[in-house]
C-alpha cells in the first residue's frame, strides 16, 4: 500500500492506507479493548487494568491522527501520532515491567 518510487504517497495511496485504518485497524482495536473491559478485574489488577486501557485510548488517538495526517497531507499530525505512540510504548514497557517483577516476586523462594 505505500510503495512509491520518490518517497511521497498518491493521494490514492493515502486514502487506501486510511481507509485501512479506519475499517479494519481502529475497529480491532476497539473490539479488542470491548472483550478487556468484560473481564473481571481483582482489585490488585486494577492499576494494570488501568494501564492497558490507557495504552489502547493512546493508541487509537495515535492512530487517528495518522489518519488525519493522510487525509489533509499535515505533516503536523504525524507529529502528534508519533508523539502519542512514544507515550504508549512508555505505557506497555511499564506493564511489561509490572508483571516481569511480579513473576519474579513470586518465583523467589520463602527463607526458612
């Protein structure tokens, strides 16, 4: 879908890639985060609970200003998906990190 020969994308191109987005992509994401939210959360999970969701809304906000980026050609906007995409890797590294210590913590035998 974004093959050029120059480096630049069609406006043909950019539409397609949106309308990827926008049908196929943001919808998963969204479907995704749906079947989260009905899973029952202990309360020592809610702070982590939080973070996903957090990470998910980042992630379709990130996405939407791609979108808009290809749609109106605004180099701003991919700024701001890029932006938004840093905020969530920070997000997932620390969810990643809660449940690597916690795998641990709990692997670390009982002292006599």
């Amino acid at each position: 879908m974004n093959k050029t020969s120059d480096g630049r994308l069609s406006k043909k191109q950019r539409e397609k890639i949106a309308d990827f987005l926008e049908e196929d992509v943001l919808p998963a994401l969204k479907q995704r985060q749906a079947k989260l939210d009905e899973v029952d959360v202990p309360k020592g999970a809610g702070y982590l609970a939080r973070q996903r969701q957090k990470s998910t809304e980042i992630t379709i906000s990130a996405w939407q200003h791609y979108i808009k980026g290809l749609r109106e050609d605004k180099p701003r906007e991919f700024d701001t998906a890029e932006t938004l995409m840093k905020q969530e890797l920070a997000i997932d590294l620390r969810v990643d990190d809660i449940i690597h210590h916690t795998a641990v913590s709990k692997n670390i035998p009982n002292p006599p």
